[in-house]
C-alpha cells in the first residue's frame, strides 16, 4: 500500500512520490492463457518498474529463458493480456493542491490504465511519458489503480493479416507466433531487438517499465529546464536558461539561477519574468566569460557546471531545478574533397578521430541492467581508449545514468532514434505518435554534453534501397505504394525527426539514417556518409584482413562474432550442450537460423587449423 501525503506549508510546492510498492499482477481473467496457466492467473506481487516476465521468474512460474532452451518455453507470455494493481492512500491535504497528476514514465506498450474504475489512458508507445490530470478521480483514502497490458503480437496481428501486404521487416519468428513475412513489430513503437535479432532471443516483454509517480502541485509547475548553448567558445560562452512554466496565474515572478563552474566559483542572476495563464516558455541570456569546456577523453578534461533555477512569488519559492551540464560546441563537417564528401566530428574546434563501437542493450529486460553494469561498461570502453559510443536504434532509449556517466567519461554518444531497419508505416497517426515520442526523449537527454548526433534509424535507408526483402516488396506492390512508402520514410526521417531535433536541440547535428548520404546519393557508399560493413562475418564471410582494403568517409558498424567465454556458456548450458551441433547451442545461435556456429568454425579453421 503506498502512502502519500503533501506538506500543508509549502502548498504551491510539487510533491511528488514514486509509486513503486504495492503492486500486483495476474493474467487477465477468462482468458485463454488464464486457463493453460492457472498458477499465472491469481495475484503475485510484481516489482515496478519492471517487466511481466521477470515477476513471472520471481514467483517461480517460468523457468529463467536464457537457460538451456527455455527461450521457447517463456514465448506464451509476450502472446497473453496481463493485469496489473496497486492501492493508493490519499490523504486530503493532497486533494487541497490544484492539480493532481499520475505519471507514467513507461509503459510496454499497448496499456489501458483505470483509476476507481474510470478509464484514463490508453498508451501505445513504449518510449512516451504520460501525463494524466487525476484529481477529479481520487478520493481521501484508499485508491485502487489498475494497468492492463496486451499482448502486441495479439493487439496487431489480426489487422496485419487483413491487409493488402505488410511492410518489409527485419527477423521473422522461430516459434511460430507469426506467418513468416507477418511481422508485427514495424506498426508499433517498442524496443525492435525483442522480437528476436541475429544476436539475440526473442522475448516480446510487457509491464511498467519506467516509474510511475503521483505529483501534486498548486499555481506553477516546472515542467522542464534546459541550458541551451547557442555559442561556445574558447573566449565565451553565450547561453540560455530555458524554461518551460505551467501557471495558474497571470503575473510577475523571480527567477534565480545559480551556477557552479567546474573549478568551483560560482555565480548567479535574476530576473524577473511575467507569467500568462497556462503553458510559459522563458529564455534568460546569461554568459560565461572563458567557460571551462567540456572535453572528450584524450583532448581534455570534461569538465561539467551544475546549474539550479528558483521561481519565487512574493518572497516564496514555487518551483526548483537542478541541471548538470558541460559547455561545448559539436559541428558534423561535410565537405567535398578529392576523396569525396567528408563526414568529420568537430568539438569545440578540434576535428576528432573517432574510436569506439555500438552498443545493444545489456539485458531482454531492462529492469535488470543496474548503474554498476552501466558504469563498468563505460569505463571498459574508455580504458579500451574508445571515444565514441553509437545507441544503437533497435533498441531503447537508456536511462540517464548511462549518459551521465558518460559525460564524466569525456565519451561522445552517437544516439539513434529508435528504429531497427524495418521499414515504418507510412500514416500521420504513426508519424505523430514518434514526433511526440521525439520531443520528450530529446527534451530528456538535450543537456547531457556527450550526445553529439541524432540519428534517424539504424539501416532503413539502406534496407530499403538494397535488402532482397524490399527488392520483392517494391517489384509485388508496384511502382505507386512503393513511393507512397518511400515518400512515408522520407517525411519521416527526413523532415520530422530532424525538425525536432532542429527545434528541441538545434546545437546538435542530425543525420537521418546510418548508414546514409544524407540523401546526397545512395547509403551505404564508401565515398559519402557513413558506412556499415558486413562482408566480414556475414555477407560473403571474407577474412578479417579485408577490413584493410575497406576505408569509408566513417565506418559506424561492422563486426565479426565470437562465443561468450566457457564460463558463461556453462552457466547456461549443460555438457552435453557444449558441442557445435547440439539443438540446444543452435537454438542460443541466432544467425543465419542457428548456422553461425558453422561459420565461426570455418573462421577458425581459416585462421587456425582444425581444432
């Protein structure tokens, strides 16, 4: 039972509380899965955030999916509707503040969440916040919130098969839960790898999986602070405090804003700004005289200020706020020259030499990757002397922990959008939906001085263009849907992503595909733009020498696989199991349909000799 009450001497002050304990989860009653699995269809206690599956491990009613082949005996609970339940207390001092607001920070994916009964939000985006007025719905006392999820195979999979064709995808299913070609995963907004990759298992996760929280707040709320950088130099550093204000009120307030700078001086100025009613976007000029910028490892220090705002009225703060952020300017260079069109970072003036790798999440479930494996992952890579990382777009969007650390790494972060390589709906339901989607997670992540690129997606440009599966698409559908569709990326990637990060970031490069042109030519080309090289390992299983005689403007992927150590695979494996042909290890190979392991012996017979 979670407990919430809100100060009756600071009332215009939000209060917020997490709404974390408590919660409970069973299948949906009556249906199919309640039936086949009646230990699932009581309530167990559920951890939030969180995802169904890893409850499900906790109370024993699934065996651990990456053991041995139980990956195929966890897929019936991405198939199944799940319900989940907590009690909220109330109390009334809670209900004097003008607004009461529940916020859900994720949730995965197709969500219908009720309070007492009453309906107040159906979420379909796995990377959205929402935001939902619910005053006028609690009462003192004890307050019963509910959180069905459903099955996104389920949800979309009956209108799919009804249609004229469905888009291009990436990995079709190996348990049979969709028609070959059938994929569900284009038309929605979720993490892309769960569905299944090449490296990868496939386990379509469900639940709460950000924080949800229960804010209450009276006259204003600061919704959001950001330290825009218009101008970074050497000399000076020209930027904006802006400021996103909800007021109740029309009317003068002050604000403060106080900073510290990495050597530890301090400063701090004031203003005094009118507010409207409703929505308030404020920009205060402030300049720092000789900034102590932000650096990447090997250039310098990344050194980092910390920023704090107040809002007063009449002697009485309302709101506060705290950023830490580090100064610096980041162009992407593109110019002609006589090897073709160049693609060049440049921080704070100096061209830099990137070194690093992609990184794909560190768990099916992200409710397990702690800051202690995040933090150890990024040292890794900077004592490896990387300075770039690429968040790779089939993924999801990480926690701030990731780019805070980061940040004091001095590591750049090469961010995608969320896109895999499918290849995307082409309506303006689907286009608003990833805009708003957008806005929050660039708004999110806009200070962290280590992002130095939004990218659009990861391979759809180039898998439109070249992969056999787009090929047959274009040659069935004929030549008018396929430019409808092309037509749809194109607006998409093109116009409505680098619009929100040309509004929400403008100090950041965008660039809408990798690997792209920029549509200057096609992707993928060695002599403009970035580049993915794959004929090592995959493709024609050239010999690692032949990276040699590749050397794109940037090369942004390639890779050659390896097995884990025999420490890992015998903590997931049997003896028996540890051999090439084994069911089990082909089932954890997931390229080529479990044939990799044959292509990592012929790279070590190639190399090596026969073991």
């Amino acid at each position: 039972m979670l407990l919430f009450a809100a100060s009756l001497t600071l009332p215009a002050m939000a209060a917020t509380q997490t709404v974390d304990h408590g919660w409970q989860f069973r299948l949906v009653p009556g249906s199919t899965a309640a039936v086949e699995h009646p230990g699932a269809s009581t309530w167990h206690p559920a951890q939030v955030p969180g995802t169904v599956q890893t409850d499900l491990l906790a109370a024993g009613l699934i065996p651990a999916p990456y053991y041995r082949d139980n990956e195929a005996k966890v897929q019936w609970v991405g198939l199944a509707d799940w319900e989940y339940r907590t009690t909220l207390q109330v109390d009334a001092a809670t209900l004097q503040q003008g607004h009461v607001d529940l916020v859900f920070d994720g949730l995965d994916t197709f969500a219908d969440v009720s309070l007492n009964g009453h309906p107040i939000l159906s979420a379909d985006n796995m990377f959205r916040r929402w935001r939902v007025p619910v005053k006028k719905l609690l009462h003192a006392g004890a307050n019963t919130l509910t959180v069905t999820l459903h099955s996104p195979i389920k949800r979309l999979q009956p209108w799919l098969l009804k249609q004229a064709y469905a888009l291009p995808g990436e990995f079709d299913s190996a348990f049979g839960d969709e028609p070959v070609g059938k994929q569900t995963a284009n038309y929605v907004r979720k993490a892309a790898y769960q569905y299944g990759w090449d490296w990868g298992p496939r386990i379509v996760t469900e639940g709460i999986w950000h924080d949800v929280r229960l804010q209450s707040w009276d006259g204003l709320r600061l919704a959001d602070v950001h330290m825009a950088q218009p101008h970074v130099t050497a000399d000076v550093a020209e930027l904006q405090a802006q400021l996103d204000i909800d007021s109740d009120s029309a009317g003068p307030v002050q604000v403060t804003l106080h900073w510290r700078a990495p050597d530890g001086s301090t400063q701090s100025l004031q203003h005094e700004v009118t507010l409207k009613v409703g929505d308030n976007h404020v920009a205060l000029p402030l300049r720092i005289d000789h900034p102590q910028r932000w650096w990447l490892v090997g250039y310098g220090a990344p050194n980092l200020y910390d920023f704090h705002v107040d809002i007063a009225r009449g002697g009485k703060t309302l709101a506060s706020a705290d950023r830490e952020t580090g100064l610096r300017s980041v162009e992407l260079h593109r110019q002609k020259d006589q090897w073709g069109k160049s693609f060049e970072f440049v921080v704070n003036g100096v061209p830099i030499f990137a070194k690093g790798a992609n990184v794909i999440p560190q768990d099916m479930f992200p409710n397990r990757v702690t800051p202690a494996r995040i933090d150890a992952m990024l040292q890794s890579a900077r004592d490896a002397n990387m300075n770039m990382l690429r968040v790779w777009g089939g993924g999801y969007y990480f926690d701030d922990a990731f780019y805070a650390e980061a940040d004091k790494l001095g590591l750049m972060i090469w961010q995608d959008f969320m896109f895999g390589g499918a290849i995307p709906p082409y309506d303006k339901a689907f286009r608003d939906n990833t805009r708003i989607e957008a806005i929050q997670q660039v708004d999110r992540l806009r200070d962290h001085p280590s992002i130095v690129v939004w990218v659009g997606n990861n391979e759809v440009e180039t898998a439109w263009e070249s992969w056999g599966t787009s090929l047959d698409f274009k040659k069935a559908q004929g030549k008018a849907e396929s430019q409808r569709v092309e037509q749809g990326m194109r607006e998409l990637f093109d116009h409505t992503l680098r619009d929100v990060v040309a509004s929400q970031s403008p100090d950041v490069p965008y660039w809408p595909s990798t690997p792209s042109s920029d549509y200057d030519t096609k992707a993928n080309v060695l002599d403009n733009g970035d580049y993915h090289y794959w004929n090592v390992w995959s493709g024609d299983a050239l010999p690692a020498t032949a990276y040699l005689g590749v050397t794109p403007r940037f090369q942004s992927e390639y890779g050659l696989q390896s097995f884990p150590a025999l420490a890992t695979l015998r903590s997931v494996l049997k003896p028996a199991d540890l051999s090439l042909d084994s069911p089990v290890l082909r089932a954890h190979q997931k390229f080529d349909k479990g044939k990799g392991n044959q292509r990592l012996l012929m790279y070590v017979e190639r190399e090596y000799g026969k073991p």
